[in-house]
C-alpha cells in the first residue's frame, strides 16, 4: 500500500503485513517521521496488482493543515467533516459530522454538499458561492470552506489544487 508522509509528503510504499495494532509505529522513508493511517482511509491509498497498474491522467490534491489527501480513479470519495471517520476532519461547531463529499467521476471531480450551514467554495478566475445540498464541478484550483466563508490565504481553507499527469 501507498501512505504519503504528513511532514515531508513522501511516497511510501508499506507491506501491509508489517502494520500492526491501532496506532502503528512505522517511520517515513526519507524523514523518519512516524506515518498517520487515520483508520486507514485518509492517507492510505491501496495499490493495484501490479500488472493492471496505471497511472492515472489526473489527480485533485486536497490540503489541510499537514493533511494531504489526493483524488483520483483509485481514491475516488474523500469525506470531509466533523467526525474521525471522515478523510478530513475539520474541528469547527458550523462543520456538519459528515460535511461535503469530493468524487471523481467520469473524468470530473465533484464537491457534493451534504451539511446544514453549505460549503463556501472559491476558484480561481471566479467569484465564491455558497453550495448548499448540490454538487459543484471543481474546475480551477482554489479553497473550500465548510460551513464557513475562506479566502486563498485563510488558515482554515482546504486548499484545492489539481495535478495533470500526461
């Protein structure tokens, strides 16, 4: 399996057999830092045999604090919200348990709203808005706010950006 370090953003490439109990002790790679599996769901991305690996055309990259997680084909659904089930976890009282949902769909990737305050979401080159119980083609790099108004340089955003493989 792929975990991708917090602190450095490393590719690591871990033997699932090696990962034991709750809170596992295996050090980055490169930093040596102690990798995060968060119930194994936010940074963990399972790999495919290795004879149907292919690298996907794109990936929309996710930031938050020192949390990074990346959406693709493989990893297609990133929940975002209130509770540690979520693959990011935004502690605020305006953030519903289960908040905004991110899909890669079809080619496309997708905010799909899902609280009770919206999602405020701003893309360069265009003006924010406030989604509310809708999905919302993300088309641009920008920042997502759940339940709460952001701006490009606001501490709290989750930051969109997207990678373009060839």
């Amino acid at each position: 399996m792929i975990v991708y370090c917090e602190e450095c953003g490393f590719k690591n490439i871990i033997d699932e057999t090696v990962i034991k109990g709750p809170r596992p002790q295996i050090p980055c790679q490169k930093c040596g830092d102690f990798l995060r599996f968060y119930g194994r769901k936010a940074i963990v991305l399972q790999t495919p045999p290795p004879e149907k690996i292919e690298a996907p055309r794109s990936s929309l990259i996710l930031k938050y604090g020192k949390v990074v997680v990346i959406v693709n084909a493989t990893n297609a659904r990133v929940e975002i919200g209130r509770q540690k089930s979520n693959d990011i976890q935004v502690i605020n009282n305006r953030v519903s348990r289960t908040h905004a949902i991110i899909e890669y769909k079809n080619g496309k990737y997708y905010l799909s709203d899902q609280s009770s305050n919206g999602t405020y979401l701003l893309m360069e080159g265009r003006q924010g808005v406030t989604v509310k119980k809708k999905d919302v083609l993300l088309t641009a790099k920008g920042v997502i706010g759940p339940g709460y108004k952001v701006d490009f340089k606001s501490p709290d955003a989750i930051h969109i950006l997207f990678d373009q493989n060839p």
